[in-house]
C-alpha cells in the first residue's frame, strides 16, 4: 500500500528528489521545444510573448505534485527547485535564473495549502485552485519585470496575463488535481 508522509523522512526525501528530477527533465526536454517552435511561429504575428504565459502553467507542476505525495510544508517549494535546478544543469535555456523562479513558484504555490497541515494532506480543489492562482502570479509578477513586459502595448499586456492565469489553473490546478485523484483511486494512498 502507498503511504502519502506529512513527515520528512528518507523516504519523503527521495520522493520529492524523484518529482523534481522527473520534471525538471520533462521541463527541458519535454516543453521547452514545444514553447520554443510556437514561439519562433508567432514572431511575425507580433503575439510570439504570449507564447511565455500560454506554457507557463506547465512549468508550475512540480510543486502540487510534490505537495501531494509529500503533503507537508515546504514540500512544493523543494519540488519545484529542485525541478527547476536540473532544467538549468541539463540545459535549459533560462540558465540560473530558473532557480529563483523555481524558488518564487513553488513558494506562491504553497499559500493555497499553508498554513495548515490538513490543507496539504487533503489536497482539496480549493487549495490547489489557489495554489495554482498564486503560482501564476508568481511566475508572471517576476517575469513582467524581469523581462520587460510593459514595454508591449496593452493588448498584448493583457493577453499575456488572462492566458497566464489560465495556463496556471488549467495546467497546474485542474491537470494536477485530476492526476492526484487517479492516484488516489488507483493507489488507494493512506496518510501517515
């Protein structure tokens, strides 16, 4: 039988290490070319930034999956980092900058479940719908700043936001969410 540990232990360790290796190769090797090949698309649209919020959901699933498997505090943050550390070891192309992200994404993620223990041990929607809102603020907040956003006209301002929120409540909410109850029925997990 699985066990979802809301205590660190070896065990727990290994799980959340396991998730973010996993993602961070599936990150670089997995949607990263997608995001690059739309993105050289769009270019002569003039929409080819929108292609950064379109795919940002998908690059905030570490943290939820490891907030699941491992449903305590600081999971998700750890998750993501360490997602998000091998993205920049085995060549991403945001280099070390993938590190703070990581760091802000899963962070943001957890104020959906935290305080609370419960919160990460149920998983409700409810706490991963605010996890994944928060987390898309904290991928888009960074990034308007960092990358120098608000020099593209309005329009395209504020399509880069309404589909970054929908990419992190689509990808990171309701797909992880949807994952973790076909574990649940398939895994039949208990809590310890």
């Amino acid at each position: 039988m699985f066990t979802r540990s809301s205590k660190w232990n070896v065990k727990s360790v290994i799980l959340v290490a396991l998730i973010g290796i996993i993602m961070g190769v599936i990150y670089t090797y997995g949607f990263n070319w997608a995001y690059n090949i739309i993105k050289m698309a769009l270019v002569p649209t003039g929409f080819a930034p929108v292609t950064d919020t379109v795919f940002s959901g998908l690059w905030l699933m570490a943290a939820p999956l490891a907030m699941y498997f491992v449903p305590t505090i600081g999971s998700g943050t750890i998750g993501e980092v360490l997602a998000s550390i091998v993205e920049m070891a085995i060549g991403g192309q945001w280099g070390a900058i993938t590190v703070i992200s990581g760091l802000i994404q899963g962070a943001t993620n957890e104020i959906g479940f935290f305080p609370k223990t419960a919160r990460y041990q149920n998983f409700s929607w409810k706490s991963v719908m605010i996890g994944a809102f928060f987390a898309g603020l904290g991928i888009f907040i960074p990034s308007y700043i960092l990358y120098g956003w608000g020099k593209f006209n309005m329009t395209v301002q504020i399509v880069m936001f309404i589909t970054n929120m929908i990419s992190a409540l689509v990808f990171e909410g309701v797909l992880v969410k949807l994952i973790a109850n076909l574990f649940d029925r398939t895994l039949k997990p208990r809590l310890a």
